[in-house]
C-alpha cells in the first residue's frame, strides 16, 4: 500500500516536526530521519512513498566529492521539511495541474555525477526550495511544485 510508514526500532515519529528523506537505494524505499534529543538527525522510518511541504533541497558537496572519488555510495543528498498526510491527493492533484496555479509542477532529480545540486529533470539550474515535493514509490526522481 502506498505511503505506508514503518516506524524503526521503536523510534518517535514526530508528525509536525521537520524531517529529512532521503533514497535508501539498498531497501528500495524511502528513509525519514529526524532530530533527537541530542540534536543528531537519525533514521525514525521508512516509507515506500511520502509527500513534504517547505522543502528545501540540500546536497553536502563533501559527500558528493566522496562518492566521486571512492565510487561508493553514502548519503549525502535529502529534502528536508514537514510531513503532509495524503500523499496519493498530492498525486492526483499532480495528475489534475489544479493543486495551485502560482506553482509550477515539475520532476526533479539529483545526480553526483552530474551535478552538485537537485535540479528539474534534464535541465542544470539548481533547485534549491520547493512548496511541496512528493516522493513517489519505487522511483528515485521526485515530483515538485517551485
């Protein structure tokens, strides 16, 4: 079922604070970590599809040079912002072109050996914040509203 979200390890998922997601290429899904306690973000869940409102969009140039170098993944690319429950109307508004006409619907992608930054799929501006971004299942590009 899409958008279901397995919480790990008996951890808090905190629906109303910020969270950053990330492609988990080895589980095929995506991860959602969030801050604790200490302030360190850790893995809180995992999810086959989810939506994100205020994103920003955020690649640490040192993990990408790792990557390059090394030829062995890491994390070092996310979107960072708050949970939106109902990722499959999200779906169908992108479907629709109706969900607000001041944005513009987009897919988005990021690639380390392309470039440093998320970027709408082929094209090389750089994205860097997005109003809302829907990470669907099974794919590692994104559908965004900028």
């Amino acid at each position: 079922m899409s958008g279901n979200i397995t919480i790990r390890n008996r951890r808090c998922f905190a629906r109303l604070e910020p969270m950053r997601v990330y492609r988990n290429l080895h589980k095929d899904c995506w991860s959602i970590q969030q801050k604790n306690t200490k302030g360190r973000w850790l893995v809180v869940a995992h999810t086959d599809s989810i939506t994100l409102r205020d994103c920003e969009l955020r690649v640490s140039e040192a993990g990408r040079q790792r990557v390059l170098k090394e030829g062995r993944k890491n994390v070092h690319a996310y979107i960072q912002g708050y949970w939106v429950p109902d990722s499959l109307a999200v779906e169908t508004f992108w479907d629709a072109s109706c969900f607000r006409r001041d944005l513009k619907a987009v897919v988005i992608s990021y690639y380390p050996k392309h470039a440093g930054h998320f970027a709408v799929y082929g094209d090389r501006e750089p994205i860097e914040e997005a109003a809302l971004v829907y990470m669907p299942e099974g794919v590692s590009f994104t559908k965004a509203w900028i």
